[in-house]
C-alpha cells in the first residue's frame, strides 16, 4: 500500500508551514521592536539618575503653539481644495469629449452643406449635373444620416464635460491660493515640528508615553531619518486631527465621513510603525 503523501497534502502542508513562518517573522519583527524601545528607555533612565526631579520634559503635544495649529489647517484647508481638483488625465480626457462634439458639429455642417448642394444640382437646368446629383445622393443622405445618429451621445457627453471642466476651473479660481500655500505651510510646519523633536532627543528628554512607547526615545541608528520623519508626520497628523490620545500616536481610526485624505495619511503612518523595528 502507498503511504506517500498527496499533491494537496504536500500543498495544504506547504501553506501552513508559510502560514506559520509568516506569523513567526510578525512576532519576531514586534519582538526585536519590544527589545529596542527597552534598552532606550534603559540608556534614559541611566543617562538622567534614574529620573531625578530636574529630568527634562518634551511634552510635544503642550509644546505646540498657535503659529503651528495654523500651518496644520492651513495645509490640511489647502489639501482638501487640492482633492476637489480634476487631475491632469481627467482634464484630459474631459477636453477630449468637448472636441469630439465640435468635431462632430463640423462634421455635420459639411454634411448637410454636401445634401444641400447635391439636392439644388437635382432640381436643376443643367440635366447632367442633375443626374450626377442623383447618384450620389443617396450616399450623401445616408453619411448625414449617420452623423446626426451620433450627436446626442457625443452632445451629452460634451455638456458632462464642459460642467465638471467648469466647476474645476471655480475652485482653482476660488481656491487656487490655498492650494499653492500648502508646499510652503507643509515644509515650515514639518521645520517647526522636527526642531522640537530634535531638541528633545538630543537634551535626553522624556517624551509623552504615546511616543516613547512607539517610536521610543531616540532614532535607531541604523535608520535615524525615517525615524524623524515618521515622528515629524505622526505629531503634524495629531495637531491637523486634534488628537489627544496619551496612549496611541494616532488615536482612534478616522471615522466614516472622514476625508480621503486622512484615512491615507492615517494608513501610512500606521504602515511606517509597523515598519519601525
């Protein structure tokens, strides 16, 4: 009797065996993280006695000032009016269907200008010219036939067009420069936000527990500037969402309603923790 194992036995035990390995990196990966955030916290505890009274404090989200909170609404204003806008593809193709009509609209005038001229020959003196005219009529009338087939589709997918290229143009005429203000908000803001984390870790301070308990207390050394920048983007995102959470960087996840936007942003951040080991 064969006792070999099936093609879907080796398969079914192949998948587990990935599944497993799968959930052993992912234990590992928190595990390596656990392990890092640790011994930061230990080099602050020895680096300051064991927090002494005089231990320097980074609260972060008490550090920010109003000059901040307005850069934040500033950009995230600038990035809704931006979400509004067609894209350049959109345009694009919207411009497309409004040459089409006209294209068509010329197309008929030449058409019916063909029938006009085709049925004048026929009624005619020159006999000729009139029987020609007969001939080719029938072809005339069935090309203008066709055309004016084609003219409420291409007309209605014109008029479509023409309303969102219309309501894209108001809101860069309306909003335009709050759009252009969002590069130059975002990268003062992002100055701002990092000089403070910059001069909390290199004063050894003590940061408030949502961050130490993610981010820790200092960047890893093998990726410092992903470090500051995911801690620059994670305190931006809490001044733009007013989050308040003393325990998760992020705070509860964006509600329904909330902005695209924002569950992207929200998205990412959490990618880039999981990412931080």
């Amino acid at each position: 009797m064969d006792d070999a194992p099936s093609a879907e036995d080796l398969g079914r035990l192949r998948s587990e065996v990935e599944s497993d390995r799968a959930a052993v990196r992912g234990e590992l990966s928190e595990l390596l993280r656990t392990v890092r955030l640790i011994g930061q916290k230990v080099d602050w505890l020895m680096a300051n006695a064991l927090i002494t009274a005089d231990a320097p404090i980074c609260d972060l989200d008490g550090d920010v000032d109003e000059a901040m909170v307005k850069l934040a609404a500033k950009v995230e204003r600038g990035e809704r009016f931006q979400d509004e806008l067609l894209d350049s593809t959109a345009r694009k193709d919207l411009k497309v269907a409004v040459d089409r009509h006209w294209e068509w609209g010329r197309k008929l005038d030449q058409r019916q200008a063909t029938v006009a001229t085709l049925s004048e020959a026929i009624v005619g003196e020159d006999e000729t010219a009139a029987v020609r005219a007969g001939e080719e009529f029938p072809a005339a009338w069935h090309a203008l036939t066709d055309v004016e087939q084609e003219g409420p589709r291409l007309e209605s997918a014109a008029q479509v067009a023409r309303e969102r290229l219309e309501a894209d143009d108001a809101v860069r005429r309306k909003h335009g420069k709050d759009i252009d203000a969002v590069g130059h908000a975002w990268q003062e803001l992002c100055r701002q936000l990092r000089h403070m984390i910059d001069a909390g870790v290199a004063s050894q301070a003590l940061f408030p527990g949502w961050f130490r308990d993610t981010l820790g207390l200092a960047p890893p050394p093998d990726a410092p500037t992903r470090w500051f920048e995911l801690a620059t983007e994670i305190l931006a995102y809490r001044i733009t969402y007013r989050v308040t959470s003393d325990d998760f960087p992020l705070g509860d996840p964006p509600p329904g309603d909330a902005s695209a936007r924002r569950r992207d942003w929200y998205q990412r951040l959490r990618a880039g923790l999981a990412r931080l080991t």
